[in-house]
C-alpha cells in the first residue's frame, strides 16, 4: 500500500504536528505502508513573518503536481493547510484523486493572532479546505464537536499515542536545575500562541521552568528574570527533564490536543491546565492525574497533590500503535467517501453563477 503525506510542517520545526507525523509513520511502516513525503525540504523556502522558525516553501502547481505523480500513490494525506497542502489540494481536484487532511493546529486563531484577519474569514477557509477531502482527521471528541459547530461534515477522530519507556517516572532530586521545589513547568513553542504569560505571571511557590524555543523567547526571558529557561531538549534529556516536575502546566487555550501533556502523565506528573479541548478530552475520566480550572493557579496548587500514579496510569491508555491503525482506517476511506465528494464538487464548479 502506498501512502502519500504532504506537510508544510517538517523538520527543522520541533511541534506537535511533526512529531505525530513521525510517530504515525513509523508504526504505519512496520504494518507494510509505503510513505513518500512531500515537505518544504523539497523546495526553496521563505521564513514566516514573525515567526522565523518556520519556513513557507516557495514552489508551482507544476512541481508539486510532478512530486506527487512520481509517487505514485494509492492514498494521499494532506496534513496541513499551508502554501504546501493548497497545492496539493489543487492537483487531486484537479485529477480527480481522493485524499484526506487533517486538523492540527487552530489555523484561524494562530493567523488572526499575527495579522489582522477576521477569524469568521479564516474559517471559511477552514471549511473550504477540507470539505473536499474524505475524511478531515481531528484529535478528541470537543474539537470535533467544535468544527461540527462551525459547519466541518466530514470529520473523522485520529487520537495521539506515547512512547512510555522514553517518558516513564524517575526518582526526584532535591533541587532540579538547581532550583528549589516545587518545580512548575511547561513544555513546547516559546510563541504567542501558547498563552506563556498566563502561567509566567501566577504567584506560586517553588520555581518555574520552560523548556523550548521560540519567537517569543528572548521577549518572555526578558520579562520574567526568574524563570529558568532551558531551550529545546530532544530525546533522554527531555524525558529527564518533565520526571523532574512537580507540576506540568498547559496554558495553551488553542492546541487542539496537547502531546505535551501525554509525555508529562507519562513520565508521571500531574497536569494543571484550563478545561479546553486537550486537556478536558485527556483528563476526562482520570481528574485524580491533575486538574482543570479556569483559575490557573488553582489548577497548579491543586495538582501538587493529584496521583503521579494515576499520570502515568492515564498514558499508558494512549498507544502509537492504535492511533496510527485508526489514522490509516481513516485514510482508506477517504478514499471511497472523497470520489463522492469531489464529483459534487466539480459538478457545483461546472454550474453558472
């Protein structure tokens, strides 16, 4: 079976979305996919205004329609919406090839935080985008129901695993980083998006500690003299890192899940966070593994006494394998559902105005 991923989300980024992209293709690959990848290493780039760390390829219809015929593909899965993903787009309407997008990150609300765009205009590219695939793959049952609300049909769960013998619990040190305890930390992008201030600002005891990088960085380290700020960490280092925490904290309200938040249960620290997709979808049914509030800082002080055990226990139920068997199921068929849309689609572009 050959399997066709398009993304404008690729290395060098550190995110979400090239994580879960990695991970799926490495437990689709032991199942006998065959994946190509169409990224922005392929093609000349531009970096994103204001956020540099990310780069917008700069290519043609023609050389992305080349790159896709040349793999030759029985499936196709369009993982992003950016200059990559339209081209993409473009090239299965036009030859009449079913594929399938997905829904990572909130589009709207990370343009409209950097440029002044009406989000009711975003979504209705939103809606455009991804109404002509199969299937729109989406994280949790609320960002379902969300889009479902905002008029996306053709929406389709793709859940998210952990690798727990990366992140798994370790004994605590008396001062991590040389810090005194409690440890409050989050992990991930240092940009506007993640809603960083909210938690740099609360009054709480002990430290705080972010690890990642980001646009935002050099701004927020400015500003708040007394956080430690590690930059990024990657592999065993990064692991160590979360199992030193007391507490995780997700002030993200926009991530449409929060990997983050696995790899901290996994590594068995609570999470405190605000009761917004992610967080209330992971947490639903173990509320002993951390705690949601709309008062943030309630939310950390009051997950300095949830169940480490009870973290850890809530990752084990998250696994790559299933995640990336419900991806591909959802792949194939898009593939039936997508013929069926894309002839409607054509036909509606065939009529007069």
């Amino acid at each position: 079976m050959r399997l066709t991923i398009i993304t404008d989300a690729w290395h060098p980024q550190v995110n979400g979305v090239v994580r879960s992209i990695e991970n799926t293709n490495a437990e689709l690959e032991r199942m006998g996919v065959e994946i190509t990848m169409i990224t922005p290493e392929a093609f000349r780039s531009i970096p994103m205004p204001t956020y540099p760390e990310i780069r917008l390829s700069l290519t043609t219809p023609r050389a992305i329609g080349k790159a896709l015929a040349a793999s030759n593909p029985e499936l196709i899965h369009i993982a992003t919406e950016g200059p990559l993903g339209l081209l993409a787009r473009r090239w299965c309407v036009r030859n009449g090839m079913a594929f399938s997008t997905s829904y990572h990150t909130r589009f709207p609300e990370y343009v409209a935080a950097r440029a002044p765009i009406p989000l009711s205009w975003l979504y209705a590219y939103v809606r455009w985008f991804h109404r002509a695939g199969g299937a729109c793959m989406v994280a949790t049952e609320s960002l379902k129901a969300e889009l479902e609300g905002r008029g996306l049909r053709n929406l389709r769960l793709w859940s998210r695993g952990i690798d727990t013998e990366l992140f798994h619990p370790r004994p605590l040190s008396e001062t991590p980083f040389g810090l005194p305890r409690p440890i409050f930390m989050t992990v991930g992008r240092v940009a506007v998006e993640k809603n960083l201030p909210a938690f740099l600002d609360l009054d709480l005891p002990g430290s705080k500690v972010v690890v990642g990088d980001g646009p935002a960085r050099a701004d927020l380290q400015a500003r708040y003299p007394d956080v430690l700020f590690t930059g990024v960490k990657f592999g065993a280092e990064l692991a160590q890192a979360y199992a030193e925490a007391d507490v995780f904290v997700f002030p993200s309200r926009t991530d449409t899940f929060g990997n983050t938040i696995l790899e901290a249960l996994a590594s068995g620290v609570p999470v405190a966070a605000y009761p917004v997709t992610g967080p209330k979808d992971i947490l639903k049914d173990r509320p002993e593994a951390g705690a949601l509030n709309e008062n943030l800082r309630i939310a950390c002080l009051e997950a300095l006494s949830a169940s480490r055990q009870q973290a850890r226990q809530v990752a084990e139920g998250f696994s790559w394998a299933a995640a990336s068997r419900q991806f591909l199921d959802n792949v194939i068929e898009a593939k039936t559902q997508g013929r069926r849309r894309l002839l409607r689609l054509r036909r509606l572009q065939r009529k007069p105005a």
